[in-house]
C-alpha cells in the first residue's frame, strides 16, 4: 500500500512513524528542512523537501499512484489546496487535517468534498471532545463512551489504599454481584496484560473497568471512589481547545480562562458568556493560591506550548487541586508523563494518528471503533455470521486467544455484558477488546465457516 503524508510536523511523523511498522511503502513531504531531517533519520520512508501544494512535488511524490494521501500540514489553506491537487492527480483516498471545524458546517462556502476530500479531522475540536469527558468524570484517567453512551470505559491508578489491593479478578466479582462490571486490561509497570480471574491488584496498577452507564454510580462506590460532579473548572490557556471548553462547560460550571496575552485574554472575554477570563501567569504560584487553586476540581493546562503546560499542571497539582488535564503535543509524552502521575495527559496529535490508523483498518474491515495505541489494544465490534463458529457454542467454549475479552453483546438493541456461559446469536454485535495482534483471529471465530 502506497502513502504520501503531506507535513512531517508532529501529526505527519507520528502517522508516518505508526504505519511504516506496518510496512506501509511511505512518502513524506514538507517544506522545512528539519522537519525533513527527523524524518530521514528516524523513520524507514522516503522524504521530498517540497511544497505539497506543488503539483510538481507530488508527482515526484507518486501522489497518482497513492492508496492514501494525508494532508497534514498546520495550515487549513495548504491541506486544502494539497488535497484538490492530489485529488487531480488521481490520489484514491484523501483524508485532511482542518484546525477550522466550521468547515464540516453545513451551508459553509468552502466544502471539503470540493477538494476532493474523502474524510476531515479536526484535532483541537477532539482533544476538547476527550477532555470534557474527563472533567465530567474526574475520577478517571481515561474515559471512552460505547453503544452512544450506554456503556463506558474507565482507567484508574489504583494506589495502597485500594480495596482491590491484594484481591484477584475472581475475588472483585463475588464481591460485587449487584451489577455486571469488567476488568479489560491491567497497566503494571509499562505492560499492558488483559487479566485472567486470578490476576491479584497491586498498588500502582491501572485498571480498565468496562460497564454499563446505569451501573457506573454502583462500580464507583463499590471501589470507594467519590461520584461527585465538577463544579469549578480553571484553564490555563486562551487556544483554540481552552476556548471551545470554555464555551461548552461555561453553562454547566464556573469557568475560569487564564491567558498570559493581555490582547488575547481581552479577545477571548469578549467571545465567551459566562466564563471569567484573566490576564495572568498560569506557573505564577501566588496568583494560583490567590485564586484559590485548592477548590478548584478540574485544572486544564492547554497553552500552545507544552513545557508550560506541563509545569502548569504540575503546580496546580502540588497545590492540590482535585484533578488536573494536561496538554501535550508530542504524542510520546502521553504515555511517559502519565506513570508519573502527574494528572491525565492528552495530546490532540494522538486523537488525529489514532483517527487516520482507525480509518485505514475501517477501509480493510478490520471491524475497530477505537484505538488504544498507548496500550497496544483496541475495542473490535463484529456482527455474529450465522454459519460461525461464535453462534454454534457458549463463550468460554470459542477458544478466544489470549489477550482478547468479550465486554458486549447487542441483540436487537438489548446490551448484555455476558458470562461465560452465554450464547451468542446469529446477527448479534459483538464488542471486543483484544491486543492488536488478535485482531484476525478473533474475527475468524465470528465469521462464517
């Protein structure tokens, strides 16, 4: 399979660095020398210092010849342009990247699929999608919403005070008859493991707990974790993110935005309703304790630089805030920075990798609604086939490989977290977690024979 990636910031690397370990043949392009460089030394893919809107650039870029072309570039005018010409050339698929959300609006005078646009993320709209979840669930270091919000996905860092300490998954559900919860996967020391019933918890762990949302209130008291709502929000940072929070959580709590530009700060209060915008320091510890960082439940760090959101978050966290979200631009900071225990890290260059990896495996029904690349594991939905092997026996009976769960099955829009002895039928969705190297083999089990 042939791509070209037109920018090699840091989405174009990442995707570049994440399909050529699939042994993808790829062509990187951009116009910085480099950006061109870290490619060229770090990645197996051929680089063209070049403009990508130059068609003569992507002819020797092969763009004719390409299954996928990625314009990735932090200029929306470039994607753009890029992806009318590659279109022009006969590219088959092109997905862009478009910081301007208006653009997927409809009735807006300029149309992605004019350009010949087959799919558009929008990165800083995501990231501020992923961490209102988190707001609205502090209790969480991640959260992910399945069958439109019916179920969820959570991880939390367990420490030395955790009921779950010392107890095994089989001990967790005899204790916990009342409602139907699991045990996805166990983070310990770097090492993604999804846990037989004898698995024993330790201090430190991070565990995924899947269940549906009616039951969540139940798991949480179950575990000794606090429900309770976020009420007072303070962010660090006037962005395009911080502004689109701001503006989705100004109704629902108090909103404070802090911005280190006094023009942008004035700008921003101006756009907004009801949030407080400040001209000030984030990483300024008396403004923070003046502002009574201690009562504040939720500190987001989402400045255009990451050093000082990390220094931010790090602050506000000393200074005990109950939950503090960072933001960060190098996808590879994610998963280093969230052992420290710093807060939950989130970066926007993850959410658009994972949208573009996610929708090359659609196009080769592969069956994946969502990515976990930090854990090397993903959640798989597959429809039951009739002459499979899945609907002839009960669950503990298909041989499943290790390293895969069935967490859901929908039957005629009944949801049902199934026990072992359960029976799949004909034409039921079938939701799965499993490590990326399953993925095949699970299927084949609910395909027909």
């Amino acid at each position: 399979m042939r791509i070209v990636i037109i920018g090699a910031g840091e989405v174009g690397f990442h995707v570049a660095k994440s399909l050529s370990e699939l042994d993808y043949d790829i062509t990187v392009v951009d116009t910085n020398h480099k950006k061109c460089q870290r490619a060229n030394e770090h990645l197996d893919v051929i680089v063209i210092k070049g403009n990508g809107s130059d068609e003569k650039i992507l002819e020797r870029a092969n763009v004719a010849d390409a299954d996928y072309v990625f314009t990735l570039t932090d200029s929306d005018e470039t994607n753009l342009i890029s992806s009318m010409q590659a279109h022009n050339l006969g590219a088959k698929k092109i997905i862009a990247r478009l910081r301007d959300f208006d653009y997927s609006k409809n009735g807006h005078t300029v149309i992605p699929e004019k350009f010949g646009i087959d799919m558009v993320i929008h990165p800083e709209a995501a990231v501020a999608q992923e961490i209102i979840r988190l707001v609205k669930h502090p209790y969480a270091d991640k959260f992910y919403e399945f069958e439109s919000g019916k179920a969820v996905l959570f991880s939390k860092k367990i420490n030395h005070r955790s009921y779950l300490v010392g107890k095994t998954v089989e001990d967790f559900h005899k204790e916990n008859t009342d409602f139907k919860c699991l045990i996805v996967a166990v983070v310990r020391d770097e090492k993604m493991t999804i846990p037989t019933s004898s698995f024993k918890f330790y201090p430190d762990d991070y565990v995924f707990f899947f269940t549906k949302s009616k039951n969540l209130d139940l798991l949480l008291s179950s575990l000794g974790i606090s429900s309770s709502k976020t009420k007072r929000v303070m962010i660090a940072g006037a962005s395009k993110i911080g502004r689109l929070i701001a503006r989705q959580l100004e109704g629902e709590m108090s909103v404070r935005l802090i911005d280190n530009a006094k023009d942008k700060a004035i700008a921003v209060a101006n756009e907004l309703n009801d949030s407080i915008v400040i001209h000030s320091d984030a990483t300024d510890v008396e403004f923070l304790k003046g502002e009574n960082i201690n009562e504040v439940d939720s500190f987001i760090a989402v400045t255009e630089d990451q050093q000082l959101n990390l220094l931010a978050g790090i602050l506000a966290k000393q200074l005990k805030v109950k939950q503090s979200i960072i933001h960060v631009t190098n996808p590879d900071y994610v998963k280093n920075m969230s052992d420290l225990g710093m807060g939950s890290i989130v970066s926007k260059n993850t959410v658009s990798v994972n949208s573009i990896v996610k929708a090359i495996r659609i196009d080769h029904k592969d069956n994946v609604i969502q990515l976990f690349s930090t854990l090397q594991m993903e959640a798989i939905e597959i429809e039951a086939e009739k002459n499979s092997k899945a609907v002839r026996l009960p669950i503990s009976n298909l041989n499943l490989p290790h390293g895969s769960i069935v967490a859901l099955v929908n039957h005629n829009g009944h949801l049902t977290i199934p026990a072992g002895d359960y029976q799949v039928l004909p034409n039921d969705t079938v939701l799965i977690f499993c490590i990326h190297s399953k993925v095949r083999e699970v299927n084949k089990i609910f395909r027909s024979e």
